[in-house]
C-alpha cells in the first residue's frame, strides 16, 4: 500500500450560496421569514428597515411608472474585487413594482388586560390533587411519576412493572396509588387501555349496570364493528334494552385528558389575497409584518469615502455589501415567484371562484412548473405552507393540486369533485338502504365519471364516511324505541 496523488474530472451540481439562500426562503411562512429577515438586519450593518415604506399598501404600478431608487455607486478597489457586487450599478430597484402586495395594518391593538394567564394543564392539575392525597414521600413519588408519563389523552404511557423498575417500588404499591389517581378528576386518567378507563368513569360515577360493565369489559368490538343485533343475541336482550345500556356507555369519554388538551385553534394568515375587482379576478401576496429592506446609506458613503488604506475594514464592507444585495435580491425573487404561481392558479381556477367547488379542475405539480419555466421542486416549496384567501374562504395552496380521473368522454375530472359528489350522494341517500360503493359507483357512470369500487372505497375513508352495512347498523339502532 503507497500513498499518491491523482486528478480526476467529475460532473455534479453546485448549489452557490446565495442560490441556496433563495431556496430556503422560497418555503418559509411569513412569520418564519419574519425572523429570517430580523436575523439579517441584526447581523448585517448594511441592511437596514426602509421605514417610509414599511407596512403600506402599494398599488400596481408599471415600469413606466415605477421610479428607481438611488443605487450606491460601487466601493473604490480594484475590478476584480468588486466583480460579484457590481451588479449593484444595475440594480436600481430592489422590489418588483409590478407585484400587488397587500400590508392591512389597521387593526385594534392587543388590549393585554382582557388577556387570561395560561390555563392549568391536565399535569398541573393531577399533580395537584396528588399533593392533597398523597403523604407518604414514597407515594407521592410514585404518583408524581405516574403523572408525567401520562399523555395528552390520559393514558399512561409506561406500564406499571416498568414503574416500578424504575423507582425500585413494589408492583403492589404502584398499581395502588396507579389505582387512585384513577378516581382523580378527570377520572380515568392513568389508565392503560380503553375498557379500564370506562370501567373507571363507571367506578367514579357509580353507575352500577352490570350489563354496561360487561359490555365494556367483554364486548367492546362489537361497538367497534356497530354489530349490535350480534351483541343483543349474545347478552340475550332485546334491541330496545341494549340502547339502554349503550346510551351509558356512549356519555363516557374515551379520552379523559380531552377536558384538559392545551390545543388551541390556530389562526392561519393568508400569504396570499384574491379579490374580484372590475369583474376580474386580482391576486394580491401579503406583506403585512414583512419590513422593507434597502442598503444603510452610512456605510455606502463610508465605502465611498475611502477606506481602501484599511484593507481589513474595506473587505468586510465588500463582504456585507454582497450579502446583503444578494439577500434583498433573494427576497424579491420569492415574492416573484410566489405571485406567479398564485396567478397561474387564480387564471386556472376561475370557474371554482365563480361557481364553487363542483367546478375545480385538477391540477399538478408538474403542469405548473412546465407553464412557468420553473422546476417541479420549485412549485412544491412555494405551495408548502402557504395560504391563500378567496370570497370562497380561506384554502391551502395544496388544495389545488389533485388528481384527475377521466370522464367518459376523455375529459379530466377533479378528484375533489367526486369527493364532494360522494359525501352529498351518502349524505342523501335512504338511511334504511345505504347506498354500497358498487352503487355509487354505477350512479358515477351514468354521470359520466368513470371510477373504481376501490377508488370509491378509498375516498369514502378519506371522508370519514363508514361502509353501507355500518352506516345501516348505525340507523336501525338509532330507530330503536
């Protein structure tokens, strides 16, 4: 074995940092690009908030109109130095001017005195009844335990002989205080499975119907499967008897750390607005929270003024110089871009915002970025996360690509169509005779849409909507007196 030397000529694709930059930026939110951009400013003394634009609506204007802003001449220094930010001479205008954004910042200010502190958690909230039953420090150690390893739903996520590994506890006393934080409000927290956290509620309520009981313990999969004339033959009762019963068990709750859960509904701000304006449809992107960002005017003239004797400090400012064009740059080719695709889409898309969602047409990745010029990963990071608000509501930019399943005649059809199509036929249909998938796909054909049983099937469970023989299980039970 010798050590050597050797050269070799390889193809492959190099991603250029700034290149790299105007990707990642391509796929944040606004609120993730927000502090993207105060990173910037705090990290780059050339960049600075242009305050008499920030936060205003601008109209579209043309180039005829759009007036250049002043452009820092270029540092003294050498050409080749100066090769990579040179470009700056040439740009006058750091914002493309023919792309409407919207800023609405006329809005109530937070009133912080009608704000509540922050709830107690399902955690805070056990432990705190744990503090007032259990005294022995032992006990409440175990207690405490078992507290934090129980889930959102209420459930404990370890298993009592893993408990007492653990602590090096008996299993006895584990299962003992696991026993009463059972009877601890909400009740049946700390349970392994479902039967033991309903026969808990029925133990902390004092429901004392032994059928009930015997259900939940036994018989729980035949709810699961609403086969409920099965359960009557079994427990040797009448339909009418055994709705007694189920209706106890269905006041229950299968997830006691529900009452507890920190989810809050989350407010989606749009990226994008669309609005109808002199009977055509405009597309406006949203910058509401998004500063304005032009080169510090200080350290350009400080550029000017000569610091080629300072080697050091004149490299840094080319540095930082270059950095942030690129940046400013980087950020107006996201929003170009975002605005060409939410055109494009407005523009394919008409007849759904005129006349609602039996008119959508399928659309795909691909097609958008063959319209465009752009690559398929490109459309893919400008839809990832981003909203867009229609007359219609308020939709995912992924909503509009689906897939399309042809017509009779060779003409595409929206899969969000036949969804919507399945739901109303289910939703519609005679109760006592659900309709099966081979039915609904046969009223499909006659409507000129030709799809499979499986496809049915799969769209059905995307919809949440159970088979006919459930749904028909369901209704003759619901018709029980």
């Amino acid at each position: 074995m010798k050590q050597r030397l050797d050269q070799k000529q390889v193809q492959k694709l190099v991603l250029a940092p700034a290149l790299q930059q105007a990707i990642r930026l391509l796929q944040l939110t606004n609120l993730e690009l927000q502090e993207v951009i105060n990173e910037a400013l705090a990290e780059n003394p050339l960049l600075e908030v242009d305050e008499e634009v920030e936060g205003a609506a601008t109209e579209v204007r043309t180039d005829e109109e759009a007036k250049p802003e002043e452009t820092p001449e270029p540092p003294a220094g050498s050409s080749e130095d100066l090769d990579e930010i040179i470009f700056a001479a040439g740009f006058q205008d750091y914002y493309d001017e023919d792309v409407p954004f919207s800023s609405w910042r006329d809005k109530e200010d937070i009133q912080f005195e009608n704000l509540v502190s922050r709830r107690a958690s399902l955690w805070d909230h056990l432990n705190w009844q744990a503090s007032l039953t259990f005294f022995e420090p032992s006990e409440l150690a175990i207690a405490e335990f078992i507290i934090g390893n129980i889930n959102e739903d209420g459930y404990l996520a370890l298993s009592p002989e893993a408990v007492a590994a653990e602590l090096q506890q008996p299993l006895e006393k584990v299962e003992k205080v696991r026993d009463q934080i059972k009877m601890f409000d909400p009740p049946g927290c700390g349970s392994l499975t479902l039967t033991e956290v309903l026969l808990s509620q029925m133990d902390s309520l004092n429901l004392q119907d032994e059928i009930a009981r015997k259900i939940v313990s036994d018989y729980l999969p035949y709810l699961q499967k609403s086969d409920h004339q099965e359960l009557a033959r079994i427990l040797n009762l009448s339909l009418q008897e055994l709705k007694l019963h189920l209706d106890l068990i269905k006041n229950l709750e299968p997830t006691p750390g529900r009452k507890y859960s920190e989810d809050k509904t989350i407010y989606v701000t749009p990226d994008i607005y669309v609005l109808k304006e002199d009977e055509e449809w405009k597309v406006y992107i949203n910058e509401e929270g998004l500063p304005r960002l032009r080169l510090n005017q200080f350290y350009n003239r400080l550029m000017q003024a000569g610091v080629k004797d300072d080697q050091e400090t004149a490299r840094f400012l080319r540095e930082k110089m270059k950095q942030a064009l690129w940046f400013i740059r980087s950020l107006d080719q996201r929003k170009r871009t975002i605005y060409r695709v939410a055109k494009y889409i407005v523009e394919r898309q008409k007849e759904f915002l005129d006349k609602g969602i039996d008119y959508i047409k399928p659309m795909t990745l691909l097609e958008v970025a063959r319209e465009l010029g752009l690559h398929e990963s490109t459309i893919g990071r400008v839809v990832a996360n981003k909203y867009m608000m229609t007359p219609l509501g308020l939709y995912p930019l992924k909503f509009f690509f689906h897939k399309s399943l042809s017509g009779t005649y060779g003409e595409g059809v929206s899969s969000l169509k036949i969804k919507e199509r399945i739901k109303k036929l289910i939703e519609n249909e005679d109760r006592a005779n659900p309709l099966s998938d081979d039915e609904i796909v046969d009223i499909l054909s006659k409507e000129n849409i030709q799809i499979a049983r499986r496809t049915v099937a799969k769209y059905r469970g995307q919809l949440n909507l159970p088979p006919s023989h459930i749904r028909k299980k369901k209704f003759m039970m619901e018709e029980v007196r």
